[in-house]
C-alpha cells in the first residue's frame, strides 16, 4: 500500500534515516526545508535543503524507501509558499 504525502514544499521536516556502518546500523537525522515533491506513485521523491555553517546541503530521499525510518513535520516557512517547487531558496543564503 502507497503512503500519502503529509508534507508540502516549504515544511520544515525531520527525516529519520537508517545507515549501515559495517554490521552496526544507526539513526541519522536531517533536517531542512521540503523544496519540492516530484514523481508519481511509487517513484515519489522529495528534496530537503538545510544550511550548516554557511554552506547548503540538499538531499533527495525517495518517498517508499525501506532506509527511511519516519518523517517528522517541525513546522512551516514564515512567509506563504506560492510555488510547487522552491528553487529560488537555492539562490539566498538563508
């Protein structure tokens, strides 16, 4: 069964995600701002952005992967978000 998107471009999430170090396995945090949900169905990805000492870091996770333990919604942007996909936040620096 598919899971529904509860999320939309410019929530502020926390993504839970399992990575493997030899035979230990830990939780990873990331959290950033949702820029944007592509795909349909199965394929659905979206992108979450976070800024760490000046420099952004994006990463796309896919919606149904076995890697992602949960995804936590933190809160909203302040300002209302008109657009699908939030590529001008790449060009500011906040």
């Amino acid at each position: 069964m598919l899971q529904s998107v509860t999320f939309n471009p410019g929530d502020i999430v926390q993504v839970y995600q399992k990575i493997s170090e030899g035979e230990k396995t830990r939780i990873q945090i990331f959290e950033g701002t949702v820029l944007g949900i592509r795909g349909r169905g199965e394929n659905k990805m979206y992108t979450v952005r976070k800024v760490v000492d000046g420099i952004a870091v994006e990463k796309i996770f896919p919606l149904l992967s076995p890697s992602i333990e949960k995804v936590v919604i933190k809160g909203h942007q302040k300002r209302r978000v008109r657009r699908a996909k939030l590529t001008f936040m790449r060009s500011s620096i906040k």
